[in-house]
C-alpha cells in the first residue's frame, strides 16, 4: 500500500523533553517549569497506571472480566495530558484512556464495572469532569465540540480568570482519526474557535490495521487543512506530553482556539484481550518500541539526573502492589445489577408501557423463582 | 421572566404555531438553543424559526455547519455541559447522517450515566410526502426511531398540537424526536388554550362502526374517509396516535373492544411499521372483540416513488375506504 504513496514533505518534527535514555531535551517553544519532586510524581503515575493495567489484564485472563483494553505503551501520552488538565476541565476518553482516568481521580474498579458487565459506564461525569467511556469510534469527539460551544455560551473563554476559563480535551485514535464524526468534530472546532484540544494517540494499530491504511500524512497535519495547528509529541514522553498539552490547553482557555496534538506511541499489548497481534504485526516492531518505553526514560532521569534513590522507587512499588490488591478484591467484589435494574433510567421517568414491560418481566422472574 | 408571548389567537397554521411554540421556549428558558442548516437568517428552508435568531441572539439561535451527525452530536454536549438543544434536520431523507449519534448516543447516554446525565434534546424533522418534492424530500423514517431504545417520538397533526406538543417536547427532559408533517405545514386551525398531556392518543371523531387509527399527515385523510363513510350510513371513530414512542395504544384498544374493526393508516412503508405493532398489541389486549382481522393501509415496500406517482403510493381517501369496506364486509 504505502508504496504507491509519493512523499509530500519531509519526516516530521517531534516534541520530545526527556530522551529514551532519560536525558532532558530544553525547547524554546515548549519550556516546561517542573521541579524534579514533580517529575517524580509523574513516575508514580505511570507505574501506578501501568499496574492497574497489568492487574486488569490478570483478572481478564482469570475470567474476571469479559474484555479489557489495555493501555500498555501508552502510560506517558495519557498521564501528560490528564496532568495538563484544571480540575473544571472536561475529558471526553475513548475506551482506552485509563491513564487519564487515574488523574481524574476515577476509581479504576469504576472503569472495570464496563469490561465486567456490572454497568455500561455507571459513572457520573460531572463529578471527576471525565466523560464516559465511549466506544463507537470517534463519537466522542463531536460531543466534546458540542461541549465546548456549551462553554463558549456561558462566557468561560478568555475571561482571564484561572478558576473561569474552562478547556475540552477530546481523545481519539489513530483509526478514529477516518471518522466523519472525528473530522466533522474538526469542522465545528475550527467555524467555531472552539476551546478543545483533540490528542490524538497514534499508536500505530487500529485492531490490525496499520496506520497507513487511514492516512497518507502524518495524521498532525490533518489539522491544516481545517485551519488550526497540529503537531506530534513523542507519545512515550510524558514530560513532552505534560507541556505541549498543558499549552494547547491555556491556548484554548484564553480563546485561541483549537489544537491538534499527535502523540506518536505504540499499543504494545493486543488490541484488547480478545485480539492476536502476531497475525499481523512483526514482534521486532515490540522489540524496538520496547527501547523507548515511557517509564525506564523517567526513572533513569529520576535516579541519574536528579539523585533519587532506591527508598523512592521502592515505596512506588509498595503503593503499587497495594493498588493491585484494591483493583483485584474490589473487582472480584463488584456486585452483579440485579434484574429489576434492568429498566432503570432508560427514561428520566419511566413511561407507562415500559412499566408494564417491567411489571411483566417481574412476574415472570417471580414465577421462575417459586 | 417579563413579555412571554400569548398563546396564537385565531386562525393560525401549523408553521406559524411552531414557530410561536419555539419563541415561547426560547422566552421561558435561557439553555434552550435552536440550531440547524439554515435556521438563523432564512429561518429555515420551511420558515419554522422565522424571526428567532433576529429576537434571541445569534448564541441561541444558529447556522451549523452542513452534517447531521456533527448536529446531533454537539447537541449532546451541549446537553451534558447543561443546555436544551432544539435541532432542526431539513428534511426527513437527511437525518440518516446523524442515525448513529441518535441511536447509539442519544437514546443511551441517560442510561450509560446511571441516570447522571439528561439529554433534553428535542430533534425536530418535517416528515412525510405529498408536496411534490424529488428524491429524499418525502420519507416517514419514524419506525427506525420508535424502534431504538430512550427515544420518545411524537408527532402532531394540528396547528394546535403543533404549538403545544413542540413546548412539551422542549421541556421534557429526555430526548424527543418531533416529526411534523410538512405537508400540513401551512393548514389553518385554532389553537387551544390549555394543552392536553403529550404522550397520549386523543380520540378526534368519535363513532361505533369502525376505528381508524392514524397520526401525523393521515389524520386529516382519516377525517374526510370518516365524512366519506358518514354518508353511506357508517359511523367511523378515528384516533389520532400523537405519541409513536411510548405508544398509546390505551385509547385504540378501548375503541376496538366497541367497534370490533379497526383500520391502521399510515405513510410509511408497511413492513415492521407502527402499524404492526399496533396490530400485534391490539390483539393481544382485545382478541374477543374483533370482529374482522386488523388492516393496514400504508406506503408500499418500495423507494419513496417520483412525485408524479405519489398520488397512487401514499394511502388516500379511497385506499382507506376500500380497507373500511372489507373490514366491515369481513
Ligand atoms: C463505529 C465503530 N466501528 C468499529 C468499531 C470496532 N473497533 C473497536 S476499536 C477499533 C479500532 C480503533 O482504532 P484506533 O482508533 O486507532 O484506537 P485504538 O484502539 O488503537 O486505541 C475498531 C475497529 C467500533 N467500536 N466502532
């Protein structure tokens, strides 16, 4: 396929602030004031998130949950940017951003209760600003438009107030990035100036598909024709990630309008636990991706750069197996809905023939049961 | 809030009594928000929200871009960031663009939320033929919507359920989709002073012979059938449906349990149409009165046909006629 494709500019630039090796790379562009203490509670972070993840996977293959999608890889793109965001920021994930949850302050078994079939997403998005898990491709990208014009209305854009100002940050994939939904989003965002960052994490893979099969650009450039920046980040740099979002985002807030970035990673796990990549894809692929992983870069930093010692990683370790004992029992522990449940809220209130049907199903489950 | 607007006085026509139902939501609630492809300026191809956008802003009342599916999805957010979204799709052929974001988007994000989230969007679509129109301009798509869960579908028939059924639609708190049959767009009648409630059928003729159930366009048709029938000595009953989802069939099954024949009119195609599932509650719930087996007159199981032979697809007077005969022939 790729082959029939003439190059139209040359390999693009990439954000990149902490090397594979953990060196700091300074930007003019992209100046990032953190201090190592906070670096270090981005390590924490993403081995916090890469545990949950792990954990979900565990429970998955014991049958504990029906499905599970998992992050792996991608832990740096999703912390930078859920760490970017103000608290009255408001998120719309796929189904993948569990990184992101975990800055919203979701409870990871919230987000287990959809892949256990407790729940369809059972959370209240208003209470952590993260919207529901979304899972036809794209969708929520129009809904995040939609809610930044919301935002545009009550005069949250460019007041200059810190506690006003308000930001959307809409997540996709690389396969979502061929939606109408994806570039209708665009559309409103750029008619409207809207205050939305999309992040888009190209991790290479749609399911089997690679991500030539939905563009002959880098999918940052997709953003130029519809009239407002794009740009990649190295997706496995979670400082890159934190500063090239955290600007898009204050961009956003004092009125600019909207931004595309790129975060260029790699799914390293299956699609979900349902998928078999060595159908499709080489295992040296892994292997090289492996080399730029988003978390050894930090703790190289962290241990030869800013003088972090043994104690520091050792006490992440112990939060992080307490993390996995909560997600593992509570997980188990997630009660079954019970049947009468099955008619709440499809309504505000529940109209009078869907009464009936619930009348109906009660009888016939009590004359099951006696 | 000062200046609300009075309920039409006199003579009005469906458009003209939406329109005022539409300004009143607009005077009544500040989150609610009207927008669609060209409903600012033009006030819509159909002139529905003439005027609006000059009266309430440009922030409430406004042009999108040209895409259904970006209309009803950034309706959604509107909805979860606290507004009251009221789309307009141009016509009913164009609403299968944004079909994924209704179905799968807002008819479940209520019950994904746990109840946390209320979409109170209210998507408006001028529906049904008879004007003439080409390719796409004439389709009744409304089984597609009773058919998918969290939806409520209604759909009026006067000008003066027009004016009160779009003021209860908007103030409802789930989604409505709220099909108006543009071929009764410019149709006079008074307006009532009070509403009656939306999700109930309303018996418009009452009779002892014989009920045809229609809604929306076919009412008006079901009403000459009736006049048509009363001079041949046949006493018809005939219910105006209004509310497709939830269906109101307390009204109709009552009828029939009294008449013991019934006729079902609708526009759209037959196959799996309302008319089915009415027929299949119906003799459910009154099996020991029907006197003759339930009949449908609807469109044919066919593309929407071109318009010099829309006379002969869409069911009329004598089509209807000639079910009433064989039903009471039975
Ligand atoms: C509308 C729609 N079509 C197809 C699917 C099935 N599906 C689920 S995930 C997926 C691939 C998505 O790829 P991408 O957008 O790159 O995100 P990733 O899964 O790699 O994070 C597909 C085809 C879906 N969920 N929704």
């Amino acid at each position: 396929m790729t082959e029939h494709v003439r190059a139209v500019q040359p390999e693009p630039d990439m954000v990149q602030l902490l090397t594979p090796e953990g060196e700091r790379v300074e930007r003019a562009d992209y100046p990032l004031d953190i201090t190592d203490e906070q670096i270090g509670q981005l390590y924490r972070d993403l081995v916090l998130v890469r545990r949950i993840d792990s954990e979900a996977v565990a429970l998955q293959r014991q049958g504990e949950l029906g499905l599970w999608a998992s992050l792996l890889g991608q832990e740096a793109a999703q912390v930078g940017a859920g760490r970017a965001l103000r608290s009255h920021d408001m998120c719309f994930p796929t189904y993948r951003e569990h990184g992101v949850a975990w800055c919203r302050q979701v409870d990871p078994l919230t987000l287990l209760g959809l892949f256990r079939g407790t729940s369809v997403g059972g959370f209240d998005p208003y209470t952590h600003n993260f919207n529901m898990y979304t899972v036809i491709i794209g969708a929520q990208t129009l809904h995040a438009a939609g809610y930044a014009m919301g935002v545009v209305r009550d005069g949250a854009v460019g007041t200059g107030d810190p506690d006003r100002d308000t930001a959307v940050l809409a997540f996709f994939g690389d396969g979502a990035s061929s939606q109408g939904d994806v570039n209708e989003s665009f559309v409103w965002a750029a008619a409207e100036n809207l205050p939305i960052v999309y992040v888009c994490q190209n991790n290479q893979w749609a399911i089997s598909a690679p991500v030539a099969t939905q563009s002959r650009v880098p999918l940052y450039q997709r953003s130029a024709g519809f009239g407002f920046p794009g740009l990649r980040i190295d997706g496995n740099d979670v400082l890159a990630s934190l500063a090239v979002t955290r600007r898009a985002l204050d961009d956003a807030r004092s009125g600019q309008g909207p931004t595309l970035i790129e975060a260029f990673t790699y799914r390293m796990g299956p699609h979900t636990s349902s998928d078999d990549p060595t159908r499709y894809r080489l295992g040296s692929d892994v292997e090289t991706w492996k080399l730029r992983d988003p978390i050894a870069r930090v703790r190289a930093y962290l241990s030869r750069s800013a003088g972090f010692d043994a104690e520091f990683f050792a006490a992440i370790d112990e939060e992080s197996e307490q993390l996995a004992v909560h997600v593992r029992a509570g997980c188990r522990a997630l009660p079954d809905p019970s049947p009468e449940s099955l008619f709440d809220h499809v309504f505000v209130e529940l109209p009078e023939d869907l009464r009936r049907q619930r009348a109906e199903f009660a009888d016939f489950v009590a004359s099951v049961a006696s | 809030m000062t200046g609300l607007s009075a309920v039409p006085d006199g003579l009005t026509t469906m458009a003209k009594a939406l329109n005022a139902g539409l300004r009143r939501t607009l005077e009544e609630d500040p989150k609610v928000v009207i927008m669609g492809e060209d409903v600012g300026k033009l006030g819509g191809v159909f002139r529905i929200t003439d005027g609006l956008q000059k009266d309430f802003g440009e922030a409430r009342v406004f042009d999108t871009p040209l895409a259904e599916a970006g209309i009803i999805g950034t309706a959604v957010g509107l909805a979860i960031r606290g507004y009251r979204p009221v789309c307009e799709i141009q016509f009913d052929g164009f609403v299968f663009p944004g079909f994924d974001q209704i179905v799968n988007q807002v008819g479940r994000m209520h019950n994904r939320s746990a109840g946390a989230v209320k979409l109170p969007i209210t998507i408006r679509i001028p529906y049904g033929g008879g004007i003439g129109a080409i390719e796409h301009h004439s389709e009744s798509p409304e089984a597609y919507f009773t058919h998918s869960p969290g939806l409520k579908v209604v759909t009026c028939a006067t000008p003066s359920d027009a004016y009160w059924m779009i003021r209860q639609a908007v103030a409802d708190d789930d989604p409505v989709i709220f099909f108006e049959p543009k071929r009764r767009y410019w149709s006079k009648g008074e307006v009532a002073a009070q509403p009656g409630p939306l999700y109930r059928a309303r018996t418009v003729r009452p009779g002892r012979d014989l009920t045809v159930l229609a809604y929306g366009p076919m009412v008006g048709v079901a009403l000459e059938v009736a006049e048509v029938a009363a001079d041949e000595g046949r006493d018809l009953e005939v219910i105006d449906l209004r509310s497709l989802a939830p269906l109101d069939t307390d009204a109709v099954i009552e009828s029939v349990r009294r008449t013991g024949h019934l006729v079902i009119v609708h526009e759209a195609q037959r196959t799996n149409g309302l008319g089915a599932e009415i027929a299949a509650r119906v003799q459910e719930a009154a099996f020991y009165s029907l006197e003759a087996p339930l009949l449908r007159v609807t469109g044919y199981d066919t593309p929407y046909p071109p318009s010099r032979l829309e006379e002969e697809w869409l069911p009329n007077v004598d089509r209807i006629l000639d079910a009433v005969d064989r039903s009471l022939a039975y």
